[in-house]
C-alpha cells in the first residue's frame, strides 16, 4: 500500500507554548509543524471509552488532535479499572464520557471532547460520522463492529479497528477504495454465544494498552501522512509469547459492495427479543418431575421470582455455573457450584426429581448450560434471566456486582 | 487423516489467538492429500485438535494465501492462516 495523502489540512500557526508542549515529538524525523497544525486541525470519533478507548483518547489529546468525540452510554463500574484507565474510584457511577471528559482535560484542557451518550447504530452514525475525519473502533460488540466498517466503507473515511480477548489482541486500519476492509478479513460474523466477551473470557489490561496505543498511531500516521498505515495488514499481538504476528490479506473477491447499512443485531444473529421457552417439557417422561404448585418449568426464571422461591423454601437446586473466583465475589445461595466447564463430566450431580436453575454472571453462560442439559433430558431445567448481576440489580443489593 | 506420510501437498498452517491455543503451537506445515480442500483441512484440525479448535472453525476466518475463503471445497493452497475474531474493546 502506497503512503496516502495526509487525511487533514493543517490549521493555524500554532503558539510558542503549543510548540513548546509538543516539542518531543516536532524533534521527530519526518514530523514538524505541519504535522502538527493537521493533529490540531483533526476530527477523531473513538467508539467507546471503555479499555480500547482508554488507551488511545488520552495520547490522541496528549499528541494534540484538536477534537476528540467519544460514543458510550456506560457509566463506570469497579470491574472496568483494571483496564479503562482513564477512570479512577472516584469516577464509579459516573458516565464514561465525563470521566474520560475529565481525564483529557487533565492532560490538555485545550482539546475538545465531544460526548455523544447515544447507542450508536444504523440510524445515527452516519450523522455523527459526517463531522469527522477519522473513526476509531473500540466497542465490544459485534454489530458494532460490523456497523463501523460499513460506515466509515459509505463515507470514504478511514477506520481503525482494534479488538481484545484475553492475551490476545489485533488491530488493523480499514479504509474503502486505499485497501481491504474489516469484512474482508471477517466477512461473516461468528454466531451469537461462540466468541466470549471480555467479561466471560476475561483480558488482559496490557493487552488493551498495546492495542490501543496502536490505534493511537495509526489515528496520528493518517491524519499527519507519516508512515504507512496498518492497510491490508492485521497486526496481531499474543502476550503469553510477547510477540507481533502480522497477517497480511487482500480484498475478498466474493464481497458485495457496501451500498448501505443494514441492521447489524439482525447480521449477527443476535434477535432484539428476549429467548423464551414456548416449548413445553416433553411429556409422559419418567423423569418428568413433580413441580410445585406454581412453578413454571419454562426456560427462564426471573430474579424476582427466584427471589421468591428461594424465600418459600421450596425445593429446588441452585446451581452456580460461573468460575471459583467468580463465586468468590458474590454468590447466591443456597447454591452449588459447578462450573460450566465441568458440567459435562458432573451431569450425575444434577436433580431430577426437583426443579433445576442455573445461574451464571449475566445470563449468557447458562443459557447455554441450560440448553445442554435440556437436550440431555433435563426437562425440570431453567435458568436465571440476567444472572446473578440482574438479581443483584433487583432484589439483593447487598451482592457485590463485578 | 492426511496423508502425513504420502507423497501430498505441504501447507503452511499459522494460528491465531484462540487457534493458537488449540493447535498448542504457532505454525505447522501439514502434509495434505494432493487436490485437498479447504473442507478436508478443517476435518484434520478439528481431528487433531479437539473440541476447541473446532469452535475455531466454526467462527474463524481461514485465509488461503492472503485471501479469506468462506467455500471449504475450494483447494487449500499453500498458506494458510486461521484467525478467529473477537470484539472485546
């Protein structure tokens, strides 16, 4: 790939105290005053100020991009500080965008943040987009993803994506008529529930430093014309071996064009209805069990619900499906454990004579327990909707959530 | 199984994140039965590799010299790279 053109036109002269501040880095062989009018002139959008976007806002603002606008609804929680470094204790409960709001003041005050507390999707990126140069990737989804690229596919503009799991991180910049894009390397999403999240699977919070701190670059190579940006190339990187492996692709040849934006949940398989159980247990079973008066032998449970069981007394087996350190934080109980993982191997500890529910964090992981087990003859099965955060959130405050 | 010992196509295999936590390795050359398909490589890892590699291949992308491929009965070339996808941020 041939060095684009830089993507920004430079801006004003910039004052002795600017230069002053950013004199490390005009000392830069092939980086000088021009490069630097075009930071301070650019517009960069970052989806997400989560540990992606914790990683990469701060040195945008701190290597002088002039606005920075941000797209979260969150706000911060405990769990996020051991990777979204740019909030700290004191910003728990708040939003991410004024924490992260705060966090660049702190570096520059003179960069603008630009807050967009919006769920973006197929009906206002396109709109948000239109006022920027670039867009940064660093949301925790899928259709996201997939919503990104096509966006930034429509309106010409570059995208640098970035994604974590575990130790393991890629990054790449995608950018339509200059090279291949993200569906030409994943033209076809995983199916819901295959690929954990960073909060089933875990990650490591250097692992967003390193991934973000190369969206960084690639954001300040495009916009200043430096180098040669990450185009047909994924750079990925494995902490456990600490190395860089690159792969390097070209368009796919079956793609459809990009011509518009569809509906990305709907792409990824991921329905906006809730699962429910409208299959009933399977009937005349020997194993069919007497169900208390009342009891739904349904999919779902609500936490509410659980609530009530658990308060009745009435028999049932709570099985917690999620990890020893998990349980460790919060559980609920009465409960056994028995991780997901070893589920297989300890079907014999699972009731059959009473009804079952499963629980995990969120909901996910015992959904899918609760599938295996149906289709293993638990028809007295179901499982806690939202899992233990949900009934943290509505019934028993007092459970630490994480 | 390929024909390890047969007189087959060598393929350069590299894996990625969770292929290389499955494969227990990096990059391997395999040695695959003359006109082998892509289907027939990903019958082999899953083979080989059990139960993770095959959620690999169920979601990930495998590329064949540079270029993603979706059609298993195509031939596997002589690179390939399998990288499956994630979108933690």
């Amino acid at each position: 790939m041939s060095s684009p053109v830089p993507l920004v036109e430079p801006g004003a002269r910039l004052a002795p105290e600017r230069l002053a501040r950013y004199s490390r880095q005009l000392a830069l062989p092939g980086f000088d005053d021009v490069a630097q009018r075009r930071l301070a002139n650019a517009r960069v959008l970052v989806i997400g100020a989560g540990g992606l976007g914790s990683a990469s806002v701060p040195y945008l603002a701190s290597a002088g991009v002039g606005t920075i606008g941000v797209i979260d609804t969150d706000v911060v929680e405990l769990s996020n500080l051991h990777r979204q470094i740019v909030h700290g204790v004191a910003d728990i409960g708040r939003s991410k965008l004024d924490s992260i709001a705060d966090t660049v003041a702190g570096i520059d005050p003179a960069t603008t943040i630009i807050r967009h507390d919006v769920r973006v999707d197929s009906s206002n990126i396109l709109d948000i987009l239109a006022d920027y140069d670039v867009l940064l990737d660093g949301s925790d989804n899928f259709p996201t993803r997939y919503l990104a690229n096509d966006a930034a596919a429509l309106t010409g503009k570059p995208l640098v994506w970035g994604a974590i799991l575990q130790y393991h991180g890629q990054v790449g910049v995608a950018w339509a008529g200059h090279g291949p894009t993200y569906r030409d390397l994943f033209p076809t999403p995983p199916a819901p529930g295959t690929i954990p999240s960073c909060s089933e699977g875990g990650v490591l919070p250097s692992v967003c430093a390193v991934v973000g701190a190369i969206m960084g670059a690639e954001a300040i190579k495009l916009i200043t014309g430096i180098g040669r940006p990450l185009l047909g190339t994924v750079t990925t990187y494995d902490a456990l071996s600490g190395r860089f492996r690159e792969i390097d692709f070209a368009a796919d040849p079956d793609s459809s064009p990009i011509t518009e934006l569809i509906d990305y949940e709907a792409f990824c398989g991921i329905s906006s209805e809730p699962v429910r159980g409208d299959e009933k247990s399977a009937v005349g079973s020997d194993l069919e069990p007497n169900f208390e008066p009342g009891f739904d032998p349904g999919f779902e449970i609500d936490a509410r619900r659980l609530a009530d069981l658990l308060a009745d007394g009435d028999p049932i087996q709570l099985i917690d499906i999620r990890e020893p350190y998990e349980r460790a934080i919060a559980a609920i109980e009465p409960s056994e454990l028995i991780p997901l993982g070893t589920l297989v191997h300890r079907i014999d500890e699972i009731r059959r004579d009473i009804p079952v529910v499963l629980y995990c964090h969120t909901g996910v992981r015992s959904a899918s327990a609760l599938a295996f087990l149906r289709e293993s003859g638990f028809h007295n099965a179901s499982h806690l909707v939202g899992g233990i955060d949900s009934y943290s959130a509505t019934v028993s405050p007092a459970l630490v959530r994480y | 199984m390929a024909a390890e010992t047969g007189t087959g196509v060598i393929v350069a295999v590299r894996y990625f994140a969770a292929a290389a936590d499955a494969a227990q390795c990096e990059e391997e050359q395999l040695v695959l039965d003359d006109g082998a398909t892509l289907g027939s490589l990903k019958v082999l890892l899953v083979e080989r590799y059990g139960d993770l590699m095959r959620r690999v291949v169920e979601s990930g992308s495998f590329l064949l010299n540079g270029v993603v491929c979706k059609d298993d009965a195509l031939p596997v070339g002589d690179r390939v790279d399998v990288l499956p996808p994630f979108a933690g941020g």
